[in-house]
C-alpha cells in the first residue's frame, strides 16, 4: 500500500527502539550525527535523527537526493563505508563529503520485504574514524534488518487499524440503513396493505378484485421481506436475535394457525401435520412459528411438487423437536455446508425464492432458545429438517 513521506516519518517515530538504534550507533562508532533516512526518486527525508553536531536536521527536514550518496547505494544496494573522505581514491572529488563537509561516513540500505529500498541509517563526522576494520558497519546492517521487519509489523498495525476504523464506519452505515428500512419501509407498506383490504371490501367487480388482491399479496411479501432484512441485521448487528423464553401454553395452536396460512398460500400442495403434546413448552411462541414458517416455505418452495411436506411436533423428557420433512431432489454436501448462510438460495429460480434469508433467520432463532437446527437430505429418505429445544435445567 503506498503511503505518503509525511506517514512514513510519522511511522518511525512510532518505533520506540529507533533513538536506542542511533544513540548506539553514534556511541560505538565516535560518529556524532546519525539518522534513518527515508529515501524517493527526488529526496532525503530525515525521520529520525541523533544530532551531536549541531547539524540541523530534525524529523520531516529533507535533503536534495543529487547532494547526496544515495544514487550510489540505489545503485550498488550496498552499504557504503567512508574512513577519510579526502583521502579516499573512490571520494576525495565527490561533492558529497565537500557540502556537507565530511571525513567519516557509514550508510546502510534498508530494504523492505517485498524489495523496496525504504531509505537508510547513516551517521557521518567531520573528523575521520576507522570504520572499515570495525564491527560497526555490521551493527548498523543488524540495526536496518531489525527496523524493516519493525516497519512492516507497524505499517500492518496501521493498516489493520484503518481497516477495523473503515469496517466501524461501515457498520454505522449499514444500522442507519436499517433504521431507514425500520421506519421509512414498514409504515409505507402498512399502509398499501391497509388499503388494500379496504378496497377489497368496496371492489366493484372480480377483475378489480383481482387487481387489489395482486397488490395485496405483492404488498404482503415485500413487508416479510423488510422484516427478513430486519432481522438478519438484528442478528448479524446487534448481537443476535432476541427472543423471549415464557411458558407457550398454545404453542399446538400456534403451529396450526402457521401450516394453514401456508396451506392457503399453495391450496395445490398437501401439508401434513402431525402434533404432539407439546403445549407449556418454554419458548418464544411469535420465534418459533417464524422458525416452522421458514422451513415449511422452504420445503414447499424446493421440494417435490406432487409429494406432501410433513410437519412433525413431539416433546419427551429431552425437549421439544419439530421437523419438517419433504421429498424431492436432493441437496449435496456442498450445499448442506452452506445451507444456513444468509443469502444462500440453493440455485432456484422459481418465483417467490426471496432473498435467501429465511434458513439463516430460521437458524439463528433456534441458536437464541439454545437450540439447534439440523438438516439432512438424500434421494431416498427425502430433505429433514430438525429443530430441537432442550427442556431447561
């Protein structure tokens, strides 16, 4: 990722061992100005800086590149080491040493993992100082290696940093879109739904019947999927969905009134129910039959169309379990790996398919009760669907 020499200067002095590096530096090797320099095509720009010289560079101060050695270390990508500049047979004309006058010189690259040149760490004197025959210009390559790999683990630092600060604004967004759909959606589609009935009661003939019966159930299925939406944002925002356990004593009801309002929605297709004792059971009662509508949609929506989907509700010592089962083409294990992923819609194209919600939602319903919801599905025992509500402690 590029950054900007303002962020890179800013990045070393974050690094806390930095002055450590160059105050040995310059108390090993007698030298008194050293820095780590951060190098481009045009410049030199201090980012930190030991001055015992008096020299006056301080951090974010830049240098004109073509007034320093570093084309040469660009060039060679190796450290250059100066004992007496004057006196050297590779130095004494340079127009480096003469500037800024002076004798001894050392100048390590620094290289980041991908192969960038970064800049450098370099200290230099006015007086010469045997550097060539000492351990220091191997120091000060131990020093660069070291701050790279500190670069780096810093600049990830940033990087992830600025991406938890994207990703929390992102989540600002996306709560104040809920709220938009919250507040700006459903009052609008209450009201289509409101006034349709009420034309329904007034329509004059059966093709405007038909019409406002049109607009009704289109009205009706975008308002579940506003609340579909609501509640994937509920439980990937906000901590899950809430539910609230109580004593359902019509749960058998409940259930019923669920099978046949789907039941009118397909008057072609055969739900069959199959209830136990299963009133009293502590639940929430609006939760689970949101859960029981979502697999009953989703079977009569994939599963074979001349076959029923049967709905199974029992209760014994363990808890509730109610399943429902249809028959069909079976899903492979690729499918059933993501089967409970939000937007997952199993590849249907058949009218009506929404937004690949209602397993996830359904899901996520049973994980609040403490629950667990299960699938299987093979071309001989057809598609079970499982949830299981273990009787409280």
């Amino acid at each position: 990722m590029a950054t900007s020499i303002n962020e890179d200067v800013a990045l070393i002095g974050r690094i806390q061992a930095v002055p450590a590096m160059l105050r040995v530096v310059c108390e090993t090797t007698g030298l008194r100005f050293a820095a780590v320099a951060r190098i481009t095509d045009t410049h030199w720009t201090a980012c930190a800086v030991d001055d015992r010289l008096g020299f006056g560079l301080a951090p974010g101060d830049e240098l004109p590149l073509d007034t320093t050695l570093c084309d040469e270390i660009r060039g060679s990508h190796r450290t250059i080491v100066i004992d007496h500049a004057s006196a050297d047979p590779d130095f004494c004309d340079h127009h480096t040493p003469r500037l800024y006058r002076f004798e001894s010189y050392v100048s390590v690259p620094m290289f980041l993992p991908n192969g960038t040149l970064f800049g450098t760490i370099c200290a230099f004197d006015p007086l010469p100082v045997a550097l060539r025959q000492s351990t220091a210009p191997a120091m000060i390559e131990s020093f660069a290696r070291l701050l790279t790999v500190m670069i780096e683990a810093e600049g990830h630092q940033r990087r992830t940093e600025r991406a938890l600060s994207d990703e929390q604004e992102t989540a600002e967004l996306r709560e104040q879109f809920i709220a938009v759909l919250g507040h700006d959606l459903r009052n609008p589609l209450f009201a289509i739904n409101a006034g349709t009935e009420l034309l329904l009661r007034r329509a004059p003939d059966d093709r405007a019947r038909n019409i406002i019966e049109h607009i009704r159930s289109s009205g009706q299925r975008a308002a579940r999927l506003v609340e579909d939406v609501l509640d994937f944002a509920r439980a990937r925002l906000g901590g899950g969905i809430t539910v609230k356990i109580e004593p359902c004593p019509d749960l058998a009801d409940a259930l019923r009134q669920v099978v046949a309002e789907l039941q009118g929605i397909h008057p072609q297709r055969v739900v069959q129910l199959e209830i136990g004792a299963v009133d009293g059971v502590y639940c929430d009662r609006e939760r689970v039959t949101q859960l029981v509508s979502n697999l009953v949609s989703n079977a009569l929506l994939h599963g074979a169309q001349n076959e029923p989907v049967t709905v199974t509700a029992t209760r014994d010592e363990q808890g509730l379990r109610i399943s429902v089962h249809n028959m069909g083409v079976p899903m492979d294990s690729q499918v059933l790996a993501q089967l409970f992923r939000p937007f997952s819609r199993r590849g249907s194209n058949r009218p009506g398919n929404g937004l690949g919600l209602g397993l996830y939602i359904a899901y996520q319903i049973a994980v609040a009760h403490g629950g667990t919801l299960q699938a299987s599905s093979s071309a001989e025992q057809g598609t079970l669907f499982t949830f299981n509500l273990p009787t409280p402690a």
